[in-house]
C-alpha cells in the first residue's frame, strides 16, 4: 500500500497506541492520530478523513468504539478494523452490524493485523469500484430510450427505467416488487409468461418482436431477454431490453 495511506489509531491504552504506531509506521503507513475515547475518534475521524481506523471496542468517556463506529459510517464511508479482548458473542454481534474490516482479538500475531490491513484496503477498494460501476451502469439504463427491465423467479419486479415507466405510465413504487401480472394486461403478460419460463427453463437468451398495448399508445416491439445467473449457474432473474421498431 502507498506510504500516503492514513491510520487513525483508537486504544485507551496508551502503551498498546504507542506500539501500533510504531508497527504501522514500519509498515509505511502514516499514523495520522491516536485516540482513547469515543467522541474524540468520531472528532478526529470527521476532520482527519483517515483511510482506516484500527478502532478498539472499550474505551475512555461514554461512547464505545462501535457506537463511535457507528456515527463515523453514517458520515463518512471509512473502513475500520476491531482491535479488542471482548469475544463474547454480545460483543460480537453487535459490532457485526457495522460491517468491519476485521475483528482481532487481543492478543493478535503482527502478521495478523498487517495481512488484515492489507486486505481491509483491498477489499475496500474493490467495493468502492463496484459502487462506482454500478453508479455508470444506472446512469446508462436511466437515460436509456430502450425499455430496460429485471423480472425475478418469483415474477415480481425487480427494475425498470425511466423509458418503461414513461410508456406504462406509473411510478417506480407502484411496479417494483409487484407481480408481472398485475402490470400489464392478460394478453401481454401470457406472452411474457411463455417467454419467461422458457428461459428460466433453458438458460438460454431470447429475441421476441411482439404488439404491445400500452395506456396512451401501441408500439410494436424488439426484446431481448438474457438470463442473470449467480456464481454457480443459478437462474435468478432476467432481464429484458425493449427497442420500438
């Protein structure tokens, strides 16, 4: 990782703080603070804008590290590693909703808390270029004049772009998650339902070209649908791109 990488250290002892910096500091890294309460790992979180925090669990004042933890997600998307002694399950969990990095129990082997970082950084990394993929790629089906729509197993709605609500004239809140059936009419959705099931039967793509009676208007349409498919091959959804010809 670039030397550039900033920690922030929160440990109530100040012997253990000392030791960490002294270890990330040979590790190349750049140990912007170190704190021993809660309030103060929110303050300098806010202000320093650190890439990590190593965060222990009890410490000074009133706030405990996850509660800190907590304050510090809903403001600023940092990834955190839990330095701690506490292993009981109570603990645990509750520092579990907050989705660390890493949970270490003291006392942790340095090549433990040095491989935890390094992947902390990675696996950050990894989620913010999803986020940011995910972020162009609905950008892309947003400003689509193609009818872009998901269909589950279930045949409940998962998506559909502005372009679909546009020809079906209704909000987002009344077509997602609500069954296929309910949105279209008998003879549009009897034309789906073949076409669904084929797919979720086969595995394979599928091009349709069909009449479509929409509210204001009747368009005649080019589908592609294309099966979404888990790691392991499972058919969960499919997703459907409608041209007017």
């Amino acid at each position: 990782m670039s030397q550039q990488s900033k920690i922030l250290v929160v440990e109530d002892e100040a012997l253990t703080g000392m030791e960490l910096q002294k270890k990330l500091i040979l590790w190349g890294y750049d140990v912007v603070d170190i704190v021993s309460s809660g309030e103060d790992a929110v303050k300098k979180a806010l202000e320093l804008e650190p890439d990590l925090i190593l965060m222990d669990i009890l410490l000074k004042g009133c706030m405990n590290g996850i509660d800190a933890a907590r304050i510090i997600q809903k403001n600023k998307e940092i990834p955190i590693i839990y330095l701690t002694a506490y292993c009981n399950s109570e603990t645990f969990q509750g520092a579990k909703v907050t989705q660390p990095q890493a949970y270490l129990i003291k006392p942790f082997d340095e090549n433990e808390l040095k491989f935890a970082i390094e992947m902390a950084f990675y696996g950050h990394q990894s989620r913010l270029n999803l986020k940011k993929s995910e972020a162009h790629y609905r950008i892309l089906t947003e400003s689509s004049q193609d009818m872009i729509f998901i269909i589950n197993k279930e045949l409940l709605v998962d998506y559909v772009n502005e372009a679909s609500l546009k020809h079906l004239k209704l909000t987002k809140d009344q077509i997602i998650g609500k069954p296929v059936q309910n949105i279209f009419s008998k003879q549009v959705f009897d034309m789906q339902m073949k076409s669904l099931q084929d797919i979720f039967r086969t595995g394979n793509s599928i091009r349709t070209k069909n009449h479509f009676i929409f509210p204001d208007c009747e368009l005649y349409l080019d589908t592609r649908l294309k099966p979404l498919k888990t790691d392991n091959g499972e058919i969960y959804a499919v997703m459907g791109v409608s041209r007017e010809l």
